[in-house]
C-alpha cells in the first residue's frame, strides 16, 4: 500500500528544493562550458572560506561544467619574503621581482599553494591536477618593459597553448594553475594572476571568467562596500578608469577583464569571495551578487 504523504513536511525543505530548480536552468545553459575562476584573496587565506569555494568548484564540476583555477598567493608570498629579508615593491599594482623573489614566488605559488589547493579540490571529491604555466608549454611570455621601469621578471603572456587545459578537461580533471610562465631563454617570468586568468579564458573559449576579491564587486565609491555596480560594459570600464574610480591594482585587473570580454569570453564576474558559496550564488541565481561586465 502507498503510504500517505506527509503534510508536515517542514518549508526549509521545500525551499531546498525551490533553490535547485531555481538552478536547473544555469545548469543545462552552462553544461560543458568552461568557466575559469581566479582564485585568491580571503577565500584563500580562510580556512572555512576555502572550503566552501572548494565545494563550489567540485559542484560545478559534478554538474557537468569544466571549471578552470588560476589562483594567486600574494600574502603566502610576502610571508615568506619578510622571513627571508627580501624586500618587496609593487609599482602599477604589479611586484617587483628580482632574481631572488622570482624563486620565492615560484616555490610558493607552483609548490605550497597550487598543491594545497589540488590536495583539498580532491580531499572534496574532485579530481584535481595541479600545473604551472611552465607546464606543457601553457603560458609562453616576455619581460614587461617600460622606459624607466624595471620590474625585474615580471611577464606579460606573448602565447598560450591551451591543449594540455583541453586534455585534462576532457579527462575530467580540473585544472589548477600557477601563473608562472617562461620566456625564450627559459627564465621564469611572475604574471599577474587576474591578467593569467583573463588571458587563458580567452584562449580557452570560456562561457565566463570568474574573479574573486575581497569586496563585493567594483565600487562607484571605495569607503562604501555596498556601492557596487551591478552591470557593467566594456566602454563602462574606459570611462571609471578617466574618472579614477578605476584605480591602481584595478587596473591591470579590469583591462584584462577588457581584453577578454573583446575576444572569446562572453561574461566576466568581479564578486566577493568573502560571500560563502559566492561562485554558486553568482553562477545559479538570478539576482546574482557581484558586479556583471559583459562586451
């Protein structure tokens, strides 16, 4: 015999529910698509925080998206720099890096952190690969050069091979990538990690380019966290940059978002990675939480 339904069945639970069907639509419009997701800032530096973007990306994978991580490790860097008596200069927003903070950085980035995060990626379930842009030949760059500006090996991308990103996808593993990069000589070259990202969602055809920070999007006014836009054009980024509402270590960030936005990549999300389960909320709700740029 049936057994009679439960009328008692509690409203959190239909609300669940609710959330999931609210989802399905994101779900099939993104099924095998590729999402590159910049990782960094708090979300990395807090454990609990970690671990629900670590959920985040293993769901995403489960539900038949390919996400793609390039992360960062700025703090992981300047620790280690301060214990060893390196100094440390950033000028434009991008670290000025001499023979020995190049070794720093890449010991930090290509070893303790990319491997931390592959470790957790798969400690959740995920099958995690863990690479630099050495790697494959992923990331091929030159020195940036500017007249009276020296940022040591500091590296702007001159080519990318996305083929072994491919492989991996189609293998179902998600890749976790180091922007660690080389130039024609074998030098290793630091790239900044939202400019890796934008550059390799570009050449990976990506449905969206997802960057995480510490705020909730990008702010008509600094001192007010909730002054963010919610969307934005491309010709939207020229005018905040002359405005000087663009500024400093945004730069680099949003002309990147630019540069990818004029390509391939159909959608990029500035959003709070201080939000739990902030890729969720931004990828499968309809109101979204962070700031949406579109070409």
């Amino acid at each position: 015999m049936f057994k009679h339904i439960n009328k008692n069945i509690k409203k959190e639970t239909i609300d669940k529910a609710n959330i999931l069907i609210e989802a399905l639509p994101y779900i099939k419009k993104f099924y095998n698509k590729t999402v590159v997701i910049k990782y960094g800032g708090s979300a990395m530096e807090d454990s609990d925080l970690r671990d629900k973007v670590i959920q985040d990306i293993v769901l995403l994978k489960f539900t038949g998206i390919n996400p793609v991580i390039v992360h960062g490790g700025g703090k992981h860097i300047n620790s280690l720099l301060t214990r060893l008596n390196i100094k440390s200069e950033f000028i434009d927003g991008l670290r000025v890096t001499d023979k020995d903070t190049m070794e720093v950085t890449q010991m930090v980035l290509a070893g303790l952190i990319n491997k931390d995060i592959v470790s957790h990626i798969n400690f959740n379930g995920g099958k995690a690969v863990g690479i630099s842009g050495k790697d494959g030949n992923l990331l091929q760059g030159k020195k940036i050069s500017k007249v009276k500006t020296d940022y040591g090996f500091v590296g702007q991308i001159t080519k990318i091979n996305p083929n072994l990103i491919k492989d991996l996808e189609m293998n179902n593993y998600i890749p976790v990538i180091s922007p660690i990069a080389f130039d024609n000589k074998g030098n290793s070259l630091n790239i900044n990690a939202d400019i890796a990202a934008a550059e390799l969602a570009s050449a990976l055809n990506a449905e969206k380019l997802i960057i995480l920070t510490d705020v909730n999007g990008i702010l008509s006014d600094v001192d007010d966290r909730n002054s963010y836009f919610q969307k934005l054009k491309t010709k939207d980024l020229v005018k905040l940059k002359k405005s000087g509402i663009i500024s400093k270590g945004m730069i680099p960030k949003l002309d990147s978002c630019k540069k990818a936005l004029e390509r391939a990549v159909k959608k990029v999300h500035i959003i709070n990675g201080k939000i739990p389960h902030s890729i969720l909320l931004e990828l499968f709700t309809e109101q979204g939480i962070g700031t949406e740029i579109t070409k």
